[in-house]
C-alpha cells in the first residue's frame, strides 16, 4: 500500500510543506550569492555550480562548503 498526502495527518503535512519551503530557500540562497559573487572568490566556472546548486540538499550545502574561496 502506498501512503498519498491525503493519508497523513495535519502535522506530518505541515513538517513535509516546511521542509520543501527550506530546501528551495536554501538552494535560493545559494543562487544568490553564486550570482553576487566575484569569479575569483569561488572555486571553478561559476556556470558549473549552478546544476551542482539543484541537487536537493547536497547540492547547495557543498557549494557552501567548498565552492566559496574565503
């Protein structure tokens, strides 16, 4: 059996929409600041980033652990 949206509860819906709200806020962010940023403060092509930036969670986390220079 396959559980749909309608078979959870109020919470569990509310906990799933807010965590998607933070994930494509996170990934905004990163965008964002890949657009900002000077080319030589980031490691690599910036154009490079930008698909590395939409894999879900992994994606924007590494670009802010490894693709900005500080």
């Amino acid at each position: 059996m396959t559980a749909t949206k309608t078979d959870l509860s109020p919470i569990a819906r509310v906990a799933f929409g807010a965590i998607g709200v933070v994930q494509v806020a996170f990934a905004f962010l990163a965008f964002w600041d890949l657009s900002h940023r000077d080319e030589d403060d980031v490691r690599g092509p910036k154009p490079a980033w930008v698909p590395v930036i939409l894999v879900n969670w992994i994606g924007p986390a590494a670009y802010f652990l490894f693709g900005i220079r500080r």
